[in-house]
C-alpha cells in the first residue's frame, strides 16, 4: 500500500464523511497509535470517523474496494492491544456514533450506538428502575461497542454474566460492506449462534453499528462489606466458602496488599491498615434474602480469619469501598512508572495455590506483582510492575507476564477473561489451543471475512490464507516466507 493508494482512499471518503471526519495529518494519527495496552504503538495510515451506520459501511466498502485493512475502535480503553492499527490501513473509530435510539423498560430493552458510554446506559434507564448489569472498571469511559467486541465483564459479573449475556441484538457492518442484523429485541432466535460468535471476535467479523441490550431491574437491597485478611490465602478461603455455602453474591473482589498500597496513595480509601488482601462482597436482591445471606458472609470471613469488617451504611460509603477497587488499575501508576495489566482466569479453589506461586515467580525474578481480581469468579488481574527506562526490566516483566498465563492454563484456566486476546496474547493461543482448533476457529474468521482484511494480526498467531485447506502445513507458509508471520 502507497502513500498515494491511502492519499485516492481519504479523498473518496471525504465526500462521504466530510473533511474533519477523515484524518490524515500525521500528528493526528499519532492520537490513535495505541488503545489502553501503551506497550504497543502503530500509527495508522488514515482515520476515519462516521457518525451513521450508512457511514461505518460505506468506509469498510472503500476499504474493500481499494484492498485497504482496517481496524475498529471505540473509547480506545482496551487492554489487549485489540483495537492496535494498521501501518497501512484505516482506523474506523465509532466514538461519534453516541445515541442512546431507545430506552423500553416494558420490554427491558435499550438500543444504542456502538460509541454510548457503558455508564450513560445505565443512567438512562435509571428513571424507569433499570439499569445495565456489565460493569467493566472502565464504565464510566469505555464504549458499548467495544464491549461487545471483547465480551466485557466486570465486578459484577460473577452474578449477572458477561456482555454476551446482555446483548440480545446487533446491527453490524460485514467484512463485504454490508449491514445486516444479528438476533433482535426477543431472545434466542433460531438458527445458528451468529450473534453469540459476533460478541467477543475483536473485530475480525465486522463493525457493530447498533446495539439492543438487556436491561436489569435495580435490586430493592444493595449492601456491601469490606473485610481484611492477613493474606490472599485467607481471603480466597472465604471466597470459596462463601459460594460452598449457596451463597451468590453480585461481587466478591479481592486485591492484595500492594494493589491496596496503590489505592490508598491514589484515592486514599481507608482500607484496614496493615491488611495483607481486603474483600469486597456485595450482594443485591430482595431485603429479606440480602439480610438473611449478608449474616452468613459476615460469619464466614470471620470464621476464616478476616481481622476487620466494614458494613457500608449508606450509598457513600458503599462508594468509597468501590473506590479503591475501581481505581486499582490507574493507581498502580503511583507505585510504579510502568505496569502490564495481566488478564486470566482459574478455578476459584485454586485460588490460594495459584497466588502462591504468582508470589514466587515474582521473588524469583525480582518483578513485583500486585494482585487485583474477581475472586468470585477466578478472574485473575495481576498488575506486573517495571521501569521502562531501565535497560531489561520491559522483557522481565513480559516474561512474568506470560509464566502467570502458563499458570493459568496449568490449573485448567484461560488466558484471558475479558481483556480479550488482541495482539497481547497472541503467541499464548497455541498453548490453550491445538493447531486443529486454531484452524476451525480460522475457517469461522475466513466465512465472514475471506479477503481477510478485517482487523488483521489479531487473535491468532499465524494468519491463515482464506481458501486453504485446513490440517498441519509442510515447510513454511507463505506469510512466514514473507516475514509477516511466525510459526509458534
């Protein structure tokens, strides 16, 4: 790709989107160059910026038209390098597209735009006693549709499920040009999945365009406690007690002492002093049954150690406790100049096992770890701490990064829960997936997007030729010839 392909590119979408909608301007493009995950940065060739559905669409048809890759990308909030550019292809940001089209509580349903703030939803719906259950710690930035490209969780996803479990509808912009809609206000529509494949492919399917979600009615009772361990093996011992015992809370959090450490410099919350991990357990629902199960986990942090408990008292203090865990990302940035956000998930009982051995890797290699997580779930969110500007310590810590997903998988987990895979975890793929599994999760890719233009170099290690027949590959492939691809 020329600088005069890209230069024809931008002035036949200039018509389309108007001036300020297609950047080009090299310091301009700088802004895109990295999502959430600053550890990698491409600027891209051209930007654009619909503001329609028929917009989204006729970009991707220039793109396809001119054999253009592209990349969608929302807030930008991603910690997966997902939303990464493409040095020669265009950037198609659906931030404009912000419209909140409908909110129909007698069907508990809301239609939006890919660019709504995950928040506003919520707040839309909260005059009518509803509101949008996925809560990523980013909320209050991060953009519907990019939650749905990397199926987004959050604290409280442990009761309520992930994105994919809100989502009853899509409008979306193929790899091809086209807008078509997936699933729609009713649930479970004949056929094949297409939605559920849709949600969680990071874009290499297509563009969402449109959104129908689920609305959750608000609890009548929310009470939240926050109770501090001597440890994490502590308080994973209360986790797991807390959900032997039939209880289901909202949320059960846990962080550590460093990441307690980093919120206290940043927002100063007021966690137990001297607390080795703090809990945060929530539960909502119908008062009687919140009262009656709040009792049973008061009794069992007690009974496995816990030193202080708090019991918020009202919506302020309940605010303050969130606090500390809602910042714990960012705050790390007190403690430390450079942190990689980590993201992988494990059986809850191996919880105390798992940390154990994060803590010795962490002695072993001189790389400190602060642990913040969805104790409820095993959703693991290790913050891997380094100085880039000292020589060796950004490969030390990637290699800490990895050995925490090589555990995860060890103990029968993921290599991610929710940040997706993106650029990040390419390389891990092969080690949770067979060369097989790679393949046919490949053929899905190639059906929807066969010239293969859409988000390229995400997801899977080694990009597959559209057309080819699937099953283990003798001598080199074409890309790794070519040097665009490495055979892991």
């Amino acid at each position: 790709m020329t600088t005069t392909d890209i230069s024809t590119l931008a002035t036949a979408l200039r018509p389309v989107l108007g001036d300020a909608q297609v950047i080009s301007d090299r310091q301009e493009l700088r802004t895109y160059e990295c999502d959430g995950l600053a550890q990698y940065r491409v600027v891209p060739a051209l930007v654009a910026l619909p503001r329609t559905a028929a917009e989204c669409a006729a970009t991707v048809r220039a793109c396809v038209d001119a054999g253009v890759p592209f990349v969608a990308r929302g807030s930008g909030t991603g910690l997966s390098g997902g939303a990464l550019p493409h040095a020669e292809g265009v950037l198609i940001v659906t931030s404009q597209m912000r419209a909140i089209r409908a909110v129909r509580a007698e069907d508990e349903r809301a239609v939006v735009e890919p660019g709504v703030i995950n928040l506003h939803v919520s707040r839309a719906a909260a005059p009518f006693g509803y509101y949008y259950a996925p809560d990523p710690s980013s909320q209050q930035v991060c953009s519907i549709g990019g939650n749905v490209a990397e199926n987004s969780g959050g604290a409280h996803c442990l009761k309520y499920g992930f994105t994919t479990n809100h989502v009853t509808g899509l409008e979306v912009v193929t790899p091809d040009g086209d807008l078509v809609r997936l699933g729609g206000p009713a649930p479970d529509a004949p056929g094949y999945d297409l939605l559920g494949a849709f949600v969680g492919s990071e874009g290499t399917l297509g563009i969402t365009t449109e959104v129908t979600v689920r609305l959750t009615r608000s609890p009548e009772s929310v009470r939240t406690l926050l109770a501090g361990f001597a440890g994490t093996d502590q308080a994973g011992a209360a986790t797991s007690a807390i959900i032997a015992a039939g209880v289901l809370p909202a949320a059960i959090e846990m962080m550590d002492a460093l990441a307690i450490e980093a919120a206290e410099a940043a927002v100063r919350c007021g966690y137990p002093a001297g607390a080795g991990a703090v809990l945060i357990v929530e539960l909502d629902g119908p008062a009687a049954e919140v009262d009656a199960h709040f009792t049973d986990v008061e009794r069992l942090c007690r009974e496995h150690g816990a030193g202080e408990i708090r019991v918020a008292a009202d919506d302020a203090e309940r605010a303050l406790i969130w606090k500390g865990r809602k910042s714990a990302f960012a705050a790390v940035g007190r403690i430390s100049p450079d942190y990689i956000v980590q993201d992988g998930v494990i059986p809850r009982t191996a919880l105390p096992e798992v940390l154990r051995r994060i803590a010795e890797i962490s002695a072993q290699r001189g790389v400190r770890v602060a642990n913040v997580f969805h104790a409820g779930d095993g959703n693991l969110h290790p913050l891997v701490l380094f100085d880039d500007a000292v020589p060796g310590q950004a490969e030390q810590a990637e290699e800490v990064s990895g050995a925490i997903l090589d555990i995860c998988i060890a103990h029968g987990g993921s290599i991610t829960g929710e940040h997706g895979v993106g650029m990040d975890k390419v390389g891990h793929m092969p080690r949770m997936y067979s060369a097989d599994d790679l393949d046919t999760m490949q053929l899905l890719r190639c059906a929807f997007d066969p010239r293969g233009l859409a988000n390229p170099g995400k997801v899977f290690p080694t990009p597959r030729l559209c057309g080819e027949v699937p099953g283990r590959r003798r001598g080199a492939h074409p890309l790794q010839e070519a040097g665009l691809a490495e055979v892991f």
